[in-house]
C-alpha cells in the first residue's frame, strides 16, 4: 500500500485557506482517531469563525475573477483535478480508511466516484445555456442568462468524505461560483487531501478553502456572513432543519441531502440469488453507514425463507476486519455512538419477538480495540420495533413478511423520510405501478446502487431538498436573470 506521506504530512496538518496552509488562530487541534484500532490519526487544526470568516472574504475577492472564466477554461481546472484524484486514489483511499473506518477496497471505489463528479460538471458548466423570449412590443427583445449564485459553502458529512466534497464543490466550480467546505470532525483528513489536489490542479487561490474545526461557529459565520449566498449541506433531518431556520435570516438558497430510511422490497417473482445480491450490497456498504441503504427488508411471505437462508449465507460470508486490509468487506462504525445504537436496536428487535439470523454481537478478541460489530440479519421484525422506525446506521439487516403488493407500498411508504428505495421484481407491469406509487427521490429497480454523477440525487418529505448531480445539481448553483432590451426602430 502506498505511503500518504506522497500527498500529506499526518505529523503537521494545517487548513487551505485562501491558497495558504494555516493553523488555527488559537492553536488549537483535535484528535481523528481510527475506529479500527482506537488510535490517533493525526491532530487536525481546530478553527473557528475567523478562519471561516477569512475564506469567505478570499472567495469573494476570487469570485471576481473565476466567475469571469471561460466555461471551457473552468472546466480545464476541473479536468487536472480529476485526474489528480485518479493519480492519488490509493494515498486518498488509505486516508478514509484510517480516519473514518471505510474498507480500503471501497474507499477506492469512493476516489472513482468523486472524481466522476468533478469529470462530470467539468463537461456539463460549458452547457449553462441562457434563452429568448418572444416580446410584446416590436422595439423590446427579451433575454433569459443564468449567472453564479456567488460564493457558497459546503458542509459534508464523515460517511463519503470525498464524494459528498465533489458532489458539491465540483458543480459549485463548474459553475462559477467559489467554495468554502466544511469536512466532518471524524473525516477532515480527506478533505484536506483534496484541498492539496486543489493547490496542485494550480486552481487561483480562494477558489476552494478548506476550514476545519468547530461545527457551532463555522456554520455560524457561514449563516450569518451575507456574502455566503448558497449553503449545501449533507447530514442528520434534525441539523438540516436548524439550518432552514437560520437561512431565513438572509434567505440564503440551500440544498439539503437529509436522512433517510430505504425500504428494500422482495416480490414472489423476483430473481431471488440477484435480490439477496443486492440487499447484500445495499445494506452493508460502509458497514451500513449510508443514507441511502436499505433499512427495512420487505420479503414475500411466500418466499421469504428461501430469501432469508441466501441472504444470511451471504452475510455470514462477509470478512470483518481492519479497514486498511484490502481483503476486508465490512469495516468499524465509526464512533461508540454508532456502535450502541446498532445494539440498542438488535437488543430492542429481540426482546419484542425478533429472530437473531446471523450475527447480533460486538466483536472482541483481535478487534477488541475497534468499534467492530458482526453483520447481523434479524428475522421476524414487525413494525413496534424501534428498528422500522429509526435509522440504525449500522450492519444491521431486519427482514419483514409481506403479502400483497398494496400493503408492502403502505408499509414503505410510512415514513417521515424519502430519500431512497429499491424492489425488485421480473414483472414490468408491477414495476412501473410501484416506480410510481413510492414516494422517494431515488428509485432502485433490480438495482442496489443506482446513484451515478450523472443523474440528479436527493430527497423528499424530510429527507431534504434540492438535487445534486445530473444537470439539475448545476442548476442549484445558478441564478436566472432576465434581460428586457427597448431599441429604436426605423
């Protein structure tokens, strides 16, 4: 495995801001531990309000220039980032690894994922197309331009400390705008990988910052700074909602990827070896630290054993280790917080008639020094258990009977959240009624990992508004002007 010492120095970590390594104002830091083994990763600056307020400042003076670009020359700078992703994928793999837990083999995967945003919006910034309108009057012309929003700050969570960073960013840069990010206390290392990336992709300085830090106030300087016209924001309903209250201040636009809790639905005809599949990969990606995974697993009734003993092969199959091995699929949670709330929920399901599948402990012996918890399937699951109703953000796997394909879409569907859902099923007809009949932003149809760069992504109800990704994420970055022209005429 390659050396991060190629990209950064763990021993002396400072934040980007305005093209300028910084530590913070007070010299303070705070520890990134490893939730594989429990030790210290690095000491990672810890700013405040006036580092963010000084990449504010920098982003707006950038802003004069980088909005003025070439949609063309912007995208040449997006082009050197994406492949500077590619070049250091396996120093910024290893950094998610340590720092937020990520198997090393999937975090590869992340690099490719985030990178393709950056390929994507470097592509797409060149088609910002404006418009013209019929007038009502022979010496008036009408014209529609869409110009950046201005500067806008990104607040990215620890799960995908990369690509929710691009998703973001990249789109952001596409479009003219500047950025200041925000990474999450438990993965800010990634983030300032990136912001070397930055530097070296020779991007003008106060483009892109990165503040490390408090979360209280950055993102009281970030809401409270009228030159901060756009917040994008990924993270809990709870935090989301406080956000909405504080953009009302300045009414600044926002775009909001929020929590979710993905119904996985087996129908009786569906390919049951490719469903079990993709539950596999749905439900434990980042060892079941995703928005979008599958939290309650629907199964025919008349299916559902056969269903069960595939699944629960599969599960039991999954190697548990050390998040820097790259032979290992399931990796830590990420804090002691997660880890008691994945065994709060198994322990609730069981005491309320639950069946243990596979599974249901912590991990000890060589792991014992990590946040480690065995993938675990539960069978039996009714909906007075916890688990149906809350998020676990953790491996853990409940299996739910179902009979007809009205009752499963009531059941899916009884949920405050709307970010994501998967079914499968061989029937067409059943696929498009059902498509239309889930009232989630992201629809999975026979396929467990349906988000690409290419394709807008976000939720309904209280999983957030706005998209990201697709042409509709640039558009989140623009703002509409119409242009009305009087002329003589002969």
């Amino acid at each position: 495995m390659t050396k991060i010492s190629n990209l950064l120095d763990l021993n002396e970590l400072k934040m980007y801001v305005n093209g300028e390594w910084k530590a913070a104002e007070s010299g303070e830091t705070f520890s990134v531990v490893n939730p594989s083994t429990g030790k210290v990763v690095a000491e990672v600056p810890k700013g405040g309000r006036q580092e963010t307020k000084q990449a504010i400042a920098a982003a707006d003076e950038a802003l004069k220039s980088w909005s003025k670009l070439t949609a063309g020359d912007r995208a040449k700078y997006l082009t050197k980032l994406f492949h500077l992703m590619h070049e250091y994928k396996d120093e910024l793999a290893e950094i998610m690894s340590l720092e937020m837990g990520k198997p090393f083999t999937e975090a590869q995967g992340e690099v490719n994922f985030a990178a393709s945003y950056l390929e994507w919006f470097a592509e797409e910034g060149r088609r910002v197309y404006g418009e013209t309108i019929p007038a009502s009057a022979v010496n008036k012309r009408i014209m529609v331009i869409r110009q950046p929003i201005g500067v806008v700050a990104s607040i990215t969570p620890w799960n995908f400390p990369l690509a929710m960073m691009t998703r973001k960013v990249g789109p952001a840069m596409a479009a003219g705008c500047t950025a200041i990010v925000k990474p999450a206390g438990q993965s800010p290392i990634s983030a300032l990988a990136f912001g070397k990336l930055v530097e070296m992709a020779g991007i003008p300085a106060g483009v892109v910052s990165i503040v490390t830090g408090q979360s209280g106030p950055i993102s009281d300087e970030i809401f409270e700074n009228p030159i901060v016209r756009k917040v994008s924001f990924t993270g809990s309903t709870e935090v989301g909602k406080l956000f909405v209250t504080k953009s009302a201040a300045q009414l600044k636009k926002l775009s909001l990827e929020l929590g979710g809790h993905a119904p996985f639905i087996v129908f009786e005809d569906a390919d049951l070896e490719a469903a079990a599949e993709g539950a596999l990969q749905s439900k434990f990606r980042n060892t079941g630290q995703t928005c979008v995974c599958a939290n309650r697993i629907y199964v025919h009734r008349s299916v559902i054993d056969k269903f069960s003993q595939i699944f629960v092969e599969k599960v039991k199959a999954l190697k548990v280790g050390n998040s820097v091995d790259p032979t290992v699929q399931v990796g830590p949670l990420v804090n002691n917080e997660g880890l008691l709330k994945a065994e709060a929920h198994v322990q609730d399901a069981l005491s309320k008639g639950a069946e243990l599948l596979c599974g249901g402990q912590r991990i000890e012996g060589e792991l014992a020094d990590g946040l480690f918890y065995e993938p675990t399937v539960l069978g039996g699951v009714n909906s007075d258990m916890i688990i149906t109703k809350e998020e676990t953000f953790g491996p853990v796997a409940p299996i739910i009977p179902f009979d007809t394909e009205e009752e499963v879409i009531e059941l899916a569907n009884s949920t405050e959240f709307g970010l994501a859902a998967y079914f499968y099923t061989q029937n067409i007809s059943r696929s498009i009624r059902v498509s239309e009949a889930l009232k989630f932003g992201i629809i999975g149809m026979n396929d467990a990992i349906p988000t690409v760069a290419q394709a807008p992504f976000g939720g309904i109800k209280e999983s957030g508004m706005g998209r990201e990704g697709g042409h509709q994420g640039l558009n989140e970055y623009l703002e509409e002007k119409f242009i009305s022209m009087g002329f003589e005429t002969k």
